[in-house]
C-alpha cells in the first residue's frame, strides 16, 4: 500500500446486533476505493438442528438472534409447512401477519431513533438550542401532542445533566461536532426528544407478540397454525380484553408512525439530500415476499411481491424460486468454511454445507487477509449475481409491481425532498424506505386485525390445523423452503427431513446476503459495494462509513455465533 492510501478499520462496528468488523482502502482524496465486510463469529445453529424433530426447530432457529426472534421461527415453521404442504387456518394466517408486522413497526422505529439517528443527530448540539425554536419547528411537521416549549426545555436539562456529568451513558463514544453534522440545534433536540420517546413507546407495543406468542422475545409458535386458541369467554385463549388491547396498540403504533418517525425522517433528510446521491452499490434487489392473503403457496396474494430486480430496471420483475438449485447458492470463496466440492463452488441450501474451517490470522489482528477468508458469513448469489434485501428492495418492489400506496409515498417524498427517483438508490433512499415501508404495513395491521375480528364474529375461530402433526403421516423424504421479509431483508430456512427428522438445515440470512464477504468472481457483497466511492472528512473519526452501514440496519447476530478459538465445545446443553 502506498505512502498516499491508507486503510480505515471500523471493529467493531458500534449500534448493531452482532459483530461487524469493516475494512476499506482509501486513496490520497481519503475517497473508498475498497472495503471488507467481516462477521468475526460462527453460526453454527444449523449443526445444532440435525437430527432434531422439525416440528421442534422454530424453537432452536428463533435463538440465532436475541432481536430477530420471531422472523427466524416464522421462517422455520414455514419451512416445515411448505415441505409437507400443510395450508394453516386463516385465522392462524392472519395472526401471523399482526405478529410480523407488530416486528416491522417495532424493529424500524427502534432502528432509525436508536441506531442509526445518531449518525445524522448531534446530541451535544441539543444544548445550543431554543426549546421554543424546537417546539415551532415541531409544530409545523407534526401533530404529535408532546411538542411543547416546557417539555424540550426538560429534554434539554436531562442532556445538559448528562454531559456536564461527563457519563454520556447511551450517547457515549459519538462523534459529536463532526463537521458532517448538519441540522440546526432546535432539530438536534426535536431529534433526541423523539429518541427518548420511542424508548418508552416501545415497551407498550412490544406486548402484542405476547398477546399472540405468550412472551416476547421468542414468542411461541407452532407448526400447522398459531400456538393461542381463539375463545372470547376464556381467560387463557384470546379473549374479547385481548383483541381489545391488540387494538389499542395497533392505534399506537399508527400514531407515532405518522405523528413522529415519518415527520422526523422528511425534516432530517432535508438536511442531507447530498446522501441521495451516495451508498447504492450493486442496483440489484431481491425479495422473496410476505404477508399472504390466504396462504403462503399462493404467492400471488403477497402484499410484499417475491421477485429480483436486475440493473435498477423497474419494467421487469425476475421470477424466483426458492426450490430452484440455479437460482440462490452460497459460496465460502472467502469465507472460513469449506465445501466437499471445493471453496470455489457454489451450493443450493437444500445441499447446504457447514464445515468450519478457520483460516485467518489469530486475534488480535491489524489487517484482514482479503485474498483469502475474512468473514465467517457466506456469500449467497441469485442466479451468480450479488443482491441487496431489505426496504429499498421492498419498496422498490412494491413500486415496480404497481403498488398504489407505494408510488404514493414515494412519490410524496421525492417531491418533499426535491429529488429524482434515483435518489432512491442511496444510503438516504434505503433509510426513506424503511419509514414509508412501516407506514405500509402499520396500515395494513388495521386490516387484518379487522379480518380477524369478522372471522371470530363470523363463528369461525380455527387457530390450528393438526392434520399432518403425526410424523406418521409424513413422506420418507421431504425438502421445504421457508422465506420471510424479515425487516432486513430476504431471510430463508431450507430443510431436509428424512424420516421425520432433519437430515440438513440451512439459514440464508438477510445479513449474508448484505455483509456477505466477495465470492469466487471477486464480486463484492452489498455492504462492501455501496461504500466504494466515500469521501472521509476524517479518517480517525469514519462516520460516512457508519452512515451507509447502518442504512442496512445489521444484524451479524443472525449470520454468525459463538467461536472458541481451539475448536472446542463453548457450551453443553442437554435435553431431557
């Protein structure tokens, strides 16, 4: 490397889930002129599963994440429903529906305010300003009813106590005074108020997975339906209090969407459109589709279409098959996992391999060893070629498929920002996204949870189809492909039952398919492609590099585990 380039390690990288380390090279402009994306950790999850009952895997699949819980189990009971093509009630259809879209509203709220607003959010800027400036400003964006002079003064005095302490707690080690932040300090503290807001707002909204799944994290589910029965008069099913109090969540969920997180993002992005020009990367995006109407082997009935978009090309949506072994395979090229076939050759989930085969340099390292392993994540490719999944490719998805509401706010940003659609191929695009993808499906909570409540009217109270729960009953050998939009991106659950058990098991998770190291073409992963081309103000001090990484929202928890470093057991657990 010459005396003129430098390379940047960011490890690990800070307000995620899991362990992210990212190395790029800079030239003498301090412009990214390469980067690594290295998950630090091994899963190993899918060792875990062999030979367990498939009825029994959402249980151990949900712990490959502590945030991420329920997408994981929805994925793994639809694995096992599409093997042996076992349709659920509706009613169990429905309630899944509210469950994963309670995880959307939760999960991008608790994202934008509490991992990645602060790298557009300069809390010790907040000092500087005017509680009734503030209060203005908040006035003229939003409805929202806690906007007062008296409540951003006592905002205001909880950050001044903090700082003048010299213990910053949650809003230690930022970059504050960065000369990349822009907004003005009435939009500083409207941001921080907004922070610590969504803080108590989501331990409320957290409680619909518990109504429905008995606890969250980790609620419970269950192959063939929903785990809870439906009986209105009964103090241990879901009950009239209980519907009521889904409603009333709902309700709340909708409000601090519209009156808080949409104004919030439009009056931040105002201030960063030059980020509406910086970040995309590949300008490939994947879906695999959620939210059935009736089921998920009618895919036609999705309300998030299943499809590829190649080359930014909104005119066509590619087909995709989770069955198919030519269109997603994984590859460890530079990964430390190896394949009987050799680290060069791709392999479809349904042949999935987990051989650990560690290569790099022992811990603590200077320099990642980029021309072989470096990331303990695989590379998955659609058709050969690298994807980005998540809300930009949700809501691209949504657009291209004719979507109304969609084309509506997307529509009603651009014009608000000022900018051309391609401004959505961007780290300030896919955060846009994310805040117009939530209003969607907040929305369409009401909806099901009003189908709901007619099916019950109706008489119809079927939470659980037990047809096929007899291993009896099932074939010798049988394969399934579980998928959800887990609100990352495209997560999929292969699995292989022989004799009613699981001979193989295999996670393609959203953050291998963004943080995924390159492959054996040398094409990038998405998070390494859309940080070619930054400009550092400050090489010491990266916060371009953590902007654009926390537009995908990581979460290295689900794409890599615990390691112990001389191969051995970390920990015994025994079932009884």
């Amino acid at each position: 490397m010459s005396a003129e380039s430098r390379r940047i390690v960011v490890d690990p990288v800070t307000r995620i889930e899991g362990h992210l380390r990212i190395e790029v090279a800079t030239d003498a402009d301090r412009r990214i002129t390469q980067a690594y994306s290295s998950g630090t950790m091994v899963r190993g999850l899918e060792i875990i599963l062999r030979g367990r009952d498939p009825r029994d895997a959402w249980a151990f699949a949900q712990r490959i994440c502590g945030v991420c819980t329920l997408v994981h189990g929805i994925a793994s009971v639809r694995a096992v429903e599409d093997a042996l093509r076992w349709e659920i009630p509706q009613n169990a259809n429905l309630v899944r529906n509210l469950m994963i879209g309670a995880q959307y509203v939760h999960d991008h709220v608790m994202h934008f305010y509490h991992l990645h607003a602060l790298d557009w959010v300069d809390v010790v800027s907040a000092l500087q300003a005017d509680p009734k400036a503030a209060s203005t400003l908040a006035q003229s964006i939003s409805s929202y009813a806690r906007s007062s002079p008296g409540y951003f003064a006592d905002v205001q005095k909880r950050v001044r106590g903090l700082v003048e302490s010299g213990q910053l707690g949650i809003f230690a080690n930022g970059y504050w005074g960065h000369p990349a932040y822009k907004l003005p300090p009435e939009a500083n503290l409207m941001a921080v108020a907004h922070y610590l807001d969504a803080l108590a707002w989501q331990r409320d909204v957290a409680r619909l997975h518990a109504i429905f799944g008995g606890k969250n994290p980790h609620p419970h589910l269950v192959v063939g339906g929903a785990p809870n029965p439906i009986d209105l008069e009964s103090d241990s099913a879901i009950n009239a209090k209980r519907l009521s109090q889904v409603q009333d969540i709902i309700l709340r969920m909708r409000e601090f969407v519209d009156e808080v997180y949409v104004p919030d993002t439009l009056a931040i992005a105002s201030y960063y459109k030059d980020w509406a020009t910086q970040g995309e990367g590949l300008g490939n995006f994947l879906c695999f589709g959620d939210f059935p109407a009736r089921s998920i082997f009618d895919t036609e009935s999705f309300l998030v279409p299943r499809g590829v978009i190649l080359n930014r090309d909104l005119s066509h949506i590619e087909e995709v098959d989770l069955h198919d072994p030519t269109q997603i395979e994984e590859f460890v090229s530079h990964a430390y996992y190896d394949y009987d076939s050799g680290k060069d050759h791709g392999l479809h989930p349904f042949e999935g391999q987990t051989t650990l085969n560690y290569t790099g340099p022992p811990p603590p390292y200077s320099q990642l060893d980029v021309d072989r392993g470096y990331s303990w994540m695989k590379s998955p490719r659609w058709r050969g070629k690298a994807m980005e999944v998540g809300p930009l490719a949700r809501m691209l998805m949504l657009v291209a498929s004719g979507h109304d509401q969609a084309k509506e706010l997307v529509e009603q940003t651009l014009t608000t920002l000022q900018l051309p659609l391609a401004g959505l191929y961007s780290t300030l695009g896919r955060t846009a996204a994310r805040t117009l993808e939530t209003r969607i499906f907040v929305d369409a909570m009401q909806g099901w949870y009003d189908q709901l409540v007619a099916n019950i009217k109706a008489g119809d109270t079927q939470t659980f189809d037990g047809r096929y729960w007899d291993p009896a009953t099932w074939p010798a050998q049988a394969r399934g492909a579980g998928f959800m939009e887990a609100p990352r991106g495209a997560l999929g659950h292969w699995i292989v039952i022989e004799d009613g058990r699981i001979d193989n098991y295999q996670a393609v998770v959203p953050s291998t398919w963004n943080a995924g190291p390159r492959d054996a073409s040398g094409q990038p992963g998405a998070y390494e492609a859309a940080l070619a081309g930054h400009v550092l103000h400050d090489p010491d001090q990266p916060l371009e590099i953590l902007r654009t990484i926390h537009s995908f929202d990581p979460c290295i928890a689900c794409a890599v585990h615990v390691l112990d470093l001389e191969g051995g057991d970390a920990l015994s657990v025994r079932v009884t």
